[in-house]
C-alpha cells in the first residue's frame, strides 16, 4: 500500500530536553522543534527514537511531511516514498 496525503509516519530524529517536563527539543532532518512526549515512540529525554510526521503532499516519488510539534527551524520534511515502508516508518 502506497502512503498517501493524510498518513501518519514515524521519522527518525534527535531528542534533547525541553524546556518543560511534557516536551523534547527534536531534529528531524532539517526541522527543528519541540514536541510532546506522546508524539515520540519512545519518551527518552536524550538520545535517538522516532517522532509522528502527517504526509501532507505526495508527488512522483517523493512526499513532505509536517511533524507534530511547534517548529522553530523549517516547516516541512521532504523524502523518498521508497523510504517509507508500509508499516508507516520512515528509514532514513
């Protein structure tokens, strides 16, 4: 099954503490935010895990993807659809 506009992703990413005990610092590619801990498949406070992405366009063999979090640098994420599998994860 191909994702499509709408599905939501795991990304892989950095995660740093956040200014509050509910939220991480996260770098996702070339996004940088916060966001709540239920938007990260593992709530560590440092280290690497994955963090919910919704695919908002997709187009011959790419997508972008908003995270969902509070960006402070970059709005979306660009990447192949070859690295999403169908399990909804993103390799790279």
């Amino acid at each position: 099954m191909s994702p499509k506009t709408g599905d939501t992703i795991w990304m892989r990413c950095e995660v740093r503490p956040g200014p509050f005990s509910n939220e991480r610092f996260v770098k996702a590619g070339d996004w940088l935010g916060f966001v709540r801990l239920d938007a990260l498949y593992e709530p560590i406070e440092t280290g690497e895990t994955w963090v919910l992405a919704r695919i908002i366009e997709v187009s011959e063999g790419s997508y972008q993807a908003k995270v969902l979090g509070d960006a402070l640098k970059g709005s979306t994420i660009q990447g192949s659809l070859a690295e999403v599998t169908t399990g909804g994860s993103v390799q790279a």
